[in-house]
C-alpha cells in the first residue's frame, strides 16, 4: 500500500492493539470522526483488516481496552466493536438481505451497460474525477491504500447515492472490491443505512459545513445533495429469522482443519485447540491481503498441530476428497456468517455428507451471546453490552 500500513498478522495485531491502548479511551472518544487524510488516521485504531479476518478476536481487543481504561471511559470505542457485531448479527437473521443485494447489483451492472450517462458517472466516481474536492480525495485514496477512515465511508457513500444519483449497490460492490477490512455484513448493511433503508426514511445526507469542519478546512464541498430521495424500488427489509444451527466439532473425531478469512485465530480457542487434526487447510482469499492473512494464520495452525499434513489452498469442491485422503471424519472451522465464503461452502454440504465426512463449524460465546440481540437496531444490542461483557468472565 501507499504510505499506511494495517495489520495482517496477528503478532502484528497484537502489537496494533498495544500501541493504540494509551489512545483508546477519552482521546478516542474525542477525536475518532477527524478525517486527516491520506496516512494521517492517528485517531483510530487500524485494527479493522486484522478484526474483519479476526487475526485477533473482539473479545481480546475489547478486554485489553477494558483493563487499561475500563466500561466508562471506554465506552465509545467498545460500542464501535459491537457495531461490527451487530452488522453481523443483524444480517445472519436476514440472510436474504444479502440474496437480493447480489442480484441487485446483478441488475445495476447490466443498467451500465444499457445507460451511457449511468456508466459516465459511475467511471467518475470510481476514478475520483467528479469535481466534488473531498469525494475525489477519497475515492483515490481507496483505490490508492484500500482504506477510508469510517466517518469518510458514510460521506462518500451519501454523495455516491444523493448527489451522483448511482445505485447504492454498486457503491458498496466497488467499496468491497477496494477495501483492505472488506467485510459484507458491515460494509453492505452501512451502505444500506445511508440509503435509508436499514431504519425506515431515515437517511444519511452528508452536510458541506461538517465535511470542512471535520476535516479541518481541507475540503470545500459545492453542490451536495440538500434532500435524500431514498430508493424507491428496494425490498422491504425482511423480518428476522433464527440464527443458523451448525454442527459443533466433535473432539474425538479425526479432523481435517479447515481455515478461512472469517476467523485466523480460532486455533486459540481450546475447544478447538483440543481437536486431533490430521490435516490443515485453507480456502483462498480474494485479494493479496487475504493471502497475507491466510499466510500467517496457516503457519500458527502448523504450529499447533505440528504432525498434520499441511494440504494448503483448496477450492471448496475439492475439501471432502482430501478429508477422505487423510483419514479424517471431518472437516472442523470456525463459523461462516453469511456472506462470500459461507455461499461458496453452502452448495457443497451434501457432497461432503456423501463422502461420510462431517462438516462442522464453531461459533465462538462472543457471536453466540451477542447476536440474538441483534434483531433490530443497534439499542436493543448496546443496552446489553454491560451484561454481555460480565458473561465473558463468569
């Protein structure tokens, strides 16, 4: 990347996490919406990238953030990790929401091709070349870094939808696409929430006078939206659903372990640690990112199991053949929330049944505890997390 680093180990993430300790509590709480600019996001905590592939866990960060600081002083950083589960949550009672979301921006593909003038101003926004100053900016600092400070992804977001008139599912399909923390639940369901569309006719309308205000006069937006016109031809927002059931990893059976970019650290857990794995492999990533993650997250699990075989990158159709090749009854990972990986997994569940092999997922007390709360808007999940987080140490 250009001149910003974020970590994608998790000795690095750890280290991250250390460094941004003394900062997490009041400072955070103050400064964490100034955008800086390009290189200059002093005030967060550029852990997204090592979170979204959970090289180091929620619970780990909110804990060191708990016992430097504690609840009080804390609080504001420790609801920006819940609203990460929240989005989580929130979307695997609604797995649907990501259905339709696909073919939509099946559909906004295919309009760009059939309206000149929609595909002009689509190739502006992605190349930062629209003349609105701030939106430009950081449009090429996505393409340039993969990553945009979160107040400047609801900015840009908004001018995408209200001002440049586009599909605000292709603004989140590009956005995905370019980002470092790409992850589907947070990035599609943020995107939705500009729109007006995640808590019914209430959009976000980025504002000029805030946008030089907070970042400190660098940019001077004209001609922004002053009305947000919400999508007209969207879904209605489904009611939610139970939680997906999975098989947990039986500790006796013998084990391929299966890593992915949903969750690099859960060899720590010792209910998994504990399971007798013969093989250990993981599905590709999507991007160099993703590889680097994966990288770091194969060589810890080879660590641990230091007698498996070590069968590296498979597709998804090619696990149950090499479960059965290395004499194991099944394939264990962490949980796979809906999104990319777990649609790529879903078709192939029965193969893995015909093969005799178990195909098991562990969802970690984190998501178990958290998500049920997460049925309708963040409140319902925020008034929980005092109790949430006293249930972690019980």
């Amino acid at each position: 990347m250009a001149d910003f680093d974020f970590p994608l180990t998790r000795s690095d993430a750890l280290q991250r996490l250390n460094d941004f300790l003394p900062h997490a509590g009041a400072a955070y709480a103050r400064l964490r919406n100034k955008e800086q600019g390009q290189g200059q996001h002093v005030h967060v905590s550029r852990l997204s990238a090592a979170l979204r592939r959970r090289l180091i866990s929620e619970q780990e960060v909110v804990d060191a953030v708990l016992a430097r600081h504690g609840l009080s002083a804390a609080e504001k950083f420790v609801s920006e990790v819940f609203w990460r589960t929240y989005w989580k949550g929130w979307l695997e009672q609604r797995p649907t929401v990501w259905e339709d979301y696909n073919a939509a921006v099946e559909r906004a593909l295919e309009q760009l091709d059939a309206l000149s003038g929609l595909r002009k101003r689509y190739a502006s926004a992605i190349a930062g070349s629209t003349g609105i100053d701030c939106f430009d900016a950081w449009a090429r600092e996505l393409n340039e870094t993969g990553y945009l400070h979160n107040w400047a992804r609801m900015q840009f977001a908004s001018i995408w939808i209200f001002t440049l008139g586009l599909p605000w599912e292709l603004g989140a399909a590009s956005m995905f696409e370019r980002l470092i923390d790409a992850d589907p639940a947070s990035n599609t369901l943020s995107w939705r929430w500009v729109a007006g569309l995640h808590t019914a006719g209430k959009a976000y309308l980025a504002d000029a006078e805030r946008i030089r205000s907070m970042t400190d006069g660098r940019f001077s937006p004209a001609g922004l939206a002053r009305t947000a016109r919400i999508p007209a031809d969207s879904v209605r927002t489904p009611s939610p659903s139970s939680i997906r059931l999975a098989s947990s990893p039986d500790p006796s059976a013998a084990t391929l372990f299966l890593l992915t970019t949903e969750d690099l650290s859960v060899e720590q857990v010792g209910t998994m640690r504990a399971l007798p794995v013969k093989a250990i492999a993981f599905l590709r990533g999507r991007n160099k990112w993703d590889d680097a993650a994966l990288a770091d997250g194969l060589a810890r699990a080879a660590q641990v199991w230091p007698d498996a075989e070590v069968c590296g990158a498979l597709a998804p159709g090619e696990l149950a053949a090499a479960a059965k090749a290395a004499g194991c009854k099944q394939i264990a990972t962490a949980f796979l929330p809906v999104g990319p990986v777990a649609s790529s997994i879903a078709p192939l569940r029965a193969e893995v049944d015909r093969f005799g092999i178990a195909f098991t997922e562990y969802l970690r007390d984190w998501d178990r505890m958290a998500w049920p709360h997460c049925r309708k808007g963040f409140f319902g999940l925020k008034e929980k997390i005092p109790a949430l987080l006293q249930a972690e140490h019980r």
